[in-house]
C-alpha cells in the first residue's frame, strides 16, 4: 500500500530564510507525487507535479521539489520565504489510477 | 480560484441527522472525488465518481453515500452523524478521471459540525 510521511508537523522560518519540508514516501513501483498548500479556510492547491522525468520540478510561488528515488523522498523547497507563504503544505503520493494518499501535513510559520 | 463550488460553507447540525453537500466541478471536468479532512485522520480519500459512474471507493463509511448527476454535480450524503462525522470535507475535480495521473482540482471545503 502506498503511503506518505511528512515528519515535520510544523516548522517555523524568518522571511526571507530558506525554506525545506521533508516528504518520504512509500510505493512500489515509480510514483507519482505532488505537493499542495492548504491556507486557512481555503481548499488545497497543487504547487508542483512528479510524474516522470527531470527530477527536480519547478512549480509555482517560486517552489521546486526533487525526487530522489534511493532515499523515497520528495521534498520541497524555496530560496527565500515570504511572509504569504504561511501555510500548510501537504505531499501526496498516487500510483497512477488508483486513489492519492496524502501526508499529515506540515504548517509552516513564518517570522518577520 | 480553482473553479470548484461547494455549498453551503458551513453546516452545523445534531448527531443522527442527515446533511446533504454539494460539489460542482470545474467546467469540462468529468470526475469528482469527495475526501474528509479531520485533525486526527487528516485528509482521507472517500469517493471518485466518473461521468455519472463509481469510480474509486476509499474510506467512505456505510452511512455515506455520493452520487453523480448528468449535469456532473455531485451530492455527498452523510446520514446518522456521530459527532466524529465533524469534519471538513472537500470537493475535488479533474479531466479524465484518471485519479493519481492528473491534477486534482479542489474546492473550498465544506465545515460540517456534528452537535
């Protein structure tokens, strides 16, 4: 069975810091992974795709994730937080047509 | 603005009632997923529908169904609520339906609080 572990329920960094989440997951075969962010009150929106490929995805708000198979992890990065990015970021993982898992989730705050 | 509607927002109701959500997908999306999202499960898969048809079942209690309508909404019906039901539950679209293969387009969610 698939699943996804984000080992970080909540991390804190200064603006303008650089910014790392941790994604492990685990999955038989090629996966494909995605990372979405949730606001408060708001639904989850996708910040960048795996499905095959170049290992290191870009994706919007200036977000990029790398996929590194040997260590099952996919995690996600910025250069340098804003203060909007306060969030909670979500990795997902999915097989292909089956169902997506999703992480527990990471909330992240960011100090001035 | 991801193009998925959910109604209502919030729903407050009392532990063995019945609630009916709705979803409205993006439009030209032909499948639907429906997932609850509580602080101790967290985001959990629940149902896919596919251009009217059952695609995919997860976690989806006996006391829950859904269906698809022709004109591609979706209702999500939860029927003698407990208070564990008390959740947000979100609506999700995509293209084809080919669940982990495309992008999910989510909704805002709908609060529902079981008394």
């Amino acid at each position: 069975a698939q699943s996804v572990t984000q080992p970080d329920i909540h991390i804190t960094v200064s603006e303008g810091a650089s910014l790392e989440l941790r994604c492990n997951y685990s999955y038989g075969a090629t996966p494909y992974l995605f990372w979405y962010v949730q606001s408060p009150g708001q639904g989850l929106q996708l910040l960048l795709k795996y499905f095959s490929g170049d290992t290191l995805v870009q994706g919007i708000k200036g977000f990029e994730a790398e996929f590194k198979r040997s260590q099952s992890s996919f995690n996600l990065r910025k250069p340098s937080v804003h203060w909007s990015d306060a969030a909670e970021y979500f990795c997902a993982v999915s097989g292909g047509y089956q169902k997506v898992t999703f992480g527990t989730g990471t909330k992240l705050q960011v100090i001035p | 603005d991801s193009g998925v509607t959910q109604t209502p927002k919030h729903l407050i109701t009392a532990t063995g009632q019945r609630v009916t959500l709705r979803c409205s997908p993006r439009s030209g999306d032909l499948s639907v997923y429906w997932y609850q999202q509580s602080l101790d499960q967290g985001l959990q898969f629940l149902i896919q529908y596919y251009n009217g048809e059952e695609r995919a079942k997860g976690n989806i209690l006996e006391r829950f169904s859904a269906q698809q309508f022709p004109d591609l909404h979706s209702e999500l019906n939860l029927s003698s609520l407990e208070l564990g039901d008390s959740a947000l539950y979100f609506c999700a679209s995509s293209p084809r339906g080919a669940g982990g293969q495309e992008t999910q387009y989510f909704g805002p969610g709908t609060r529902l609080l079981v008394l």
